[in-house]
C-alpha cells in the first residue's frame, strides 16, 4: 500500500498527473459541444422532414 501511495504522489508531482487532467477536461468539452451540436443537427433534420411531408401533402394515413 505505501508503494501505491508513493507512486501515486509522483504520478502527480511529475508533469503527467496534470497532462492526463487537461487532456481529461478537453475531452469532456469536446464530447459535450459534438452531443450539443448532433441533438441540433437531428432537431433541424426532423423538423425540415416534417416540413416537406407536410407540403408533399404526406400526412397521417393515406
């Protein structure tokens, strides 16, 4: 158990624990603008569609 905590007071002491935490945080925001911005496209998508089938004269039933 002392070996784990000496390695892991020099995992952060070293330049890497705070890399890995940047890299961490930078991927969290990407992840979360591509889910924002797919949940827009596919919003936009769904309502352009329901657009044409409105005009096309689609509708319910047939």
């Amino acid at each position: 158990m002392k070996s784990l905590a000496l390695k892991l007071r020099r995992f952060l002491v070293s330049e890497d624990g705070p890399t890995a935490v940047e890299y961490a945080v930078m991927l969290a925001l990407i992840i979360i603008v591509c889910l924002a911005a797919i949940t827009t496209i596919g919003t936009n998508a769904s309502t352009t569609f329901t657009n044409v089938g409105n005009s096309l004269g689609g509708g319910e039933g047939g």
